[in-house]
C-alpha cells in the first residue's frame, strides 16, 4: 500500500502525497498522487491507473475520510493518470473531474458521464476548494497537447505533472530530491523524450519562474524543494527537447 | 463504465469501517496513557490501591489487544478494497460482454459471459469471506468494549480503597476508562449501522 505524506498543513488546508507502494509491481510506472483539503473538499491530482486505485484508495483512507473528496483534476489523457477515474465514480458518483477541453470525449472512455467532467479552457482557470482559490496552469505540449497543471498560491505548492518527473532506480527512490545532480540524471531522459516542444517549454519556464513555489510536486519521482525548484526550471529551460535521434 | 448502487456500496461500507477503525485507534492511545499514568499515581498510594494498580494494567493490555485487532482490521480493509476493485471491474466486463450476447446471440460470445460470471462469482465468494472475518473482529471488539467498562467500574471501586489526596485523582482516571470503553462500544454501534446503510455485505 501507498503511504500518506503531509507535504503542507495550516488548519483546515493541506497537502498530502500518496507515494511509494513497496508492492507495485516492476512493469507498472510508480506514481504520487496529491491529496489537497480546504474546508471539508478535497481534490486529488491524477488519481492514477485502475491497478493502483486499491493502494491508492487504502492510503487515502488512512489519511483523511474520502467521502470528504470532491474533485479529481486530470493533468492529461494518459492512463496512468485517469484509467481509475471510473472505480473512483463506482466510490462516488458525483465527483467532478477537472480536464483540458481537449479531452472531453476521449477521457470518458475511461468513465463517467457529461456531467462528470469540468472542461478547463487552453488558457487555464481559477477554482475554489472549499473557500480556496487554485489556479488550473496551462503546459500544453508539455507533454500532452492538452496539458494542466495546478498552483496553490496559498500553500506555494505547484503539481506539475509529467514535468520535472524522474524514473527512479529502486535504491534511489526518495521522497524529495536530496541531490540534485544526481536526481536530474533519471529526469533527463524522460524530459528529452516526452516534452516535445521549446516553444512551450519556454512558456511555461517564464510562467512558473513568476510564481512563488515552495515544492515543485511531480506525478512520477521525487518532489522538489527550495532551491531545487528554480534550479529544475532553469535546468529545463536549457535542455533540447523535441528531438529524437535515431541510431544507426 | 458506470458504477451501480452495489459497487458505491461496497466502497461505502469499507470506508465506514476505515473511519471506526481510526477513532478506535484514538480511543486505544489514549486509554493507554492514562493506564501509564493511572499505574504511576497508584504506587504512591502504596497497598492501599493495589487493586487499582491491578485493574490500571488490565486497561492497558486491554488497549494493546484493541490495537492489535485494528491492526488486523486494518489489513482486512486494504483487501477488501482490492476484491471491490476487482469485483466492479468484472462487474463492468460481464455487463459490456451481456450486451454483446444480447445483441449478437453468438454462442462463443455466450460462453464467454459464463466464464465471466463464474470469475465474478468466485471474487464476490472471496470478498463475502473478507466481510464475515471483518465481522467476527466487530464482535470481538464489541466483547473488548464491553470487557473495559466492566473493568473500569472496578476501577472507580478500587479509587475509593484510597487516601483522601489520591483519591479525586484515580476516581476521575477511572471515569476516564469508564468514557473511552463507552465510546468504543458506540463508535462500535455506530460503524455497523453505518455499514448496513450501505447494504449487507
């Protein structure tokens, strides 16, 4: 089973990371899931494959009463992202699930209903949760063409996805990034590989570098902290993205 | 794939069982630190409140037994949300396979559904199995709530074997074991009519 970390409390308003089940199997990618709480709602960042949603379910449970979930928000398509979405509806019917426009009729492949999904518009959006504002971030092509993310201004807490996502070895598979030249190395492969465009990259470097960002929470590998989120950004905003190269 | 009332049912219920499991597990910390305490203030009062003493050490092993049930309850849970899991997805699959049948009539496509309802069959057995152990632990739960209040009544009895200065301390220590094993039985009472709100498993 997962386990629960709080990353973030003040009163009623929290953040909670679902990480690092030592019972996932190898041909599964490893991913975290965020647990936010304001006031009675919560909302949970990319709730992850169907073969996850049992640890997943039983870490949530540990750490708060999952009836108290609201909102799930889907970063992307992917199905290591959303392919729960209709177990967590089989939980409870009525929870809304925030995703770009763009995937509207295709993440309902998945489950749920019209009235199921809360479409996000390219340029991104403020929502509350309980009586806390969240702002949806766009990073589209990053690496999804419909691509969002999440920033709480209140607890300067960013989920961003598959960006800053790391493919850990099993002995190098810390919570947070303790090192950062030594964690980047797992990041780059991926970064290089599934972020497909500068211009985008570009766009969102200058986004987030206008934010005030405690943690940089990731979907997959460690979370970053302090200075390590601006040490990410500029990182990222030198790295060659958007090609493959071929051998032989 | 759309949930029906059962599968939100099931999910509901575990997590009535979770949240007891977790004001229980409140209940069992603070019983034993008052039994801690309760033993500490019993040997200043010397012979007088051995008794008490005693009964101070019984609420304690009575805590670590409590805890070691919600241990047991606790991996019970995580199993039947994997069975639920398991069991809405087929559910899903035998429902997608029924219309399939319906509207080819096929034979192969009917013998599938067969086996499907035999694999569903078989996970729904395994899960009414996990349900019955989860509730045999209710039961013995509700004996161990029942058992502290008995206890903690000997404690309030044991209290007045005590000097005048120690005496208020171990009465309200005692009434303090007699509230958190009444509690236990109606977090107890209350879990179960929680459950059956969602349906018996």
């Amino acid at each position: 089973m997962k386990k629960a970390t709080t990353l973030f409390e003040n009163g009623d308003h929290s953040w909670r990371v679902l990480a690092r089940d030592p019972a996932l199997p190898s041909h599964l990618v490893d991913t975290n899931e965020y647990l936010i709480s304001s006031r009675g709602s919560a909302l949970l960042t990319d709730p992850g494959g169907q073969e996850v949603f049992p640890s997943v379910f039983s870490a949530l449970s540990a750490a708060a009463d999952p009836r108290t979930l609201t909102h799930i928000f889907a970063s992307h398509q992917d199905p290591d992202v959303i392919s729960s979405l209709a177990l967590w509806l089989s939980f409870k019917p009525d929870l809304k699930c925030y995703t770009s426009w763009l995937w509207n009729t295709f993440i309902p492949h998945f489950g749920g209903t019209a009235e199921t999904f809360i479409s996000v518009p390219d340029h991104g959006a403020t929502i509350e949760l309980g009586s806390r504002p969240l702002q949806i971030v766009p990073a589209h092509y990053l690496h999804s063409s419909g691509n969002i993310h999440l920033y709480d201004p209140g607890a300067k807490l960013y989920f961003s996805g598959d960006v800053g996502a790391a493919l850990l070895p099993p002995d190098a598979n810390e919570l947070f990034v303790t090192n950062f030249e030594r964690h980047i190395r797992f990041a780059e492969g991926f970064h290089r590989r599934w972020m497909g465009s500068r211009e985008a990259r570009d766009a969102w470097c200058a986004r987030v570098s206008r934010l005030e960002i405690d943690m940089l929470c990731p979907q997959h590998g460690a979370i970053y902290r302090g200075r390590d989120v601006q040490r990410f950004i500029n990182w990222f905003s030198e790295l060659e993205v958007g090609v493959l190269k071929l051998g032989g | 794939m759309t949930p029906t009332a059962d599968e939100s049912h099931g999910f509901g219920r575990v997590v009535a069982l979770n949240e007891a499991c977790k004001q229980l597990l409140a209940r069992s910390f603070q019983v034993n630190l008052l039994a801690l305490d309760a033993m500490v203030q019993s040997k200043r009062g010397g012979g007088r409140v051995r008794g008490f003493d005693e009964v101070s050490s019984q609420m304690r092993m009575w805590s670590r037994d409590l805890h070691a049930k919600l241990e047991q309850l606790g991996e019970l849970s995580a199993e039947v949300v994997q069975r639920t899991s398991l069991l809405t997805k087929e559910a899903h699959v035998l429902r997608l396979i029924g219309e399939a049948v319906r509207s080819s009539g096929h034979p192969g496509a009917q013998r599938a559904l067969d086996e499907c309802r035999d694999a569903r069959d078989a996970s729904s057995h395994a899960l009414a199995i996990d349900w019955r152990k989860i509730m045999e632990l209710l039961s013995d739960l509700d004996q161990l709530g029942m058992m502290a209040c008995v206890l903690s009544r000997s404690a309030m009895i044991e209290a007045c074997g005590a000097g005048p200065e120690l005496r208020t301390q171990l009465d309200h220590v005692s009434r303090e074991f007699y509230a958190n094993a009444l509690s236990v039985v109606d977090i107890l009472a209350e879990a179960l009519k929680a459950m059956q709100q969602q349906g018996n498993p």
